[in-house]
C-alpha cells in the first residue's frame, strides 16, 4: 500500500517510517549544496516535505531525491 504524501515523495506505510533515513535540513544543505535558508524556504512553500521533531525538521532521504528528480530539465 502506498500512500502518497501531499509534497513531491512517497512512502509505503507497511514498511513504515521508521525504516527511512532522516537528513537534517544542514545535511540537506550540504548535499544539494545550497544555504540552509534555502531549504528551509523549500520547506515552508511545501516544495520539499519534512516532519517537525520538536524545534528543527527532518528530511526523508527518499523526498529529497524525489525533489531532485523532479527538478530535471532538458538541453535545448
């Protein structure tokens, strides 16, 4: 069963989020090599999802290669 997440990713609820990595949105930062505010941006306008742990947000690995994926353009 999946279920699909209001932003770009998905998860299947039988495996559970427990399985699934967790970045820090400096983690993040440092992958897609932008500044943190500009995740936090990416949060907010819901373009990149994340769950709230108390103060600061994590981010589902497999959301943020989906974000990626669909960031892809074409050479003219």
């Amino acid at each position: 069963m999946v279920r699909q997440r209001a932003g770009v990713g998905s998860f299947r609820v039988a495996e559970g989020l427990s399985k699934a990595r967790f970045l820090t949105v400096q983690e993040v930062a440092e992958l897609l090599r932008v500044s943190s505010m500009t995740v936090y941006r990416l949060i907010k306008s819901g373009d990149l999802p994340a769950v709230r742990v108390g103060r600061s947000f994590r981010v589902a690995e497999i959301d943020v290669d989906a974000y990626l994926e669909s960031r892809y353009t074409q050479a003219v």
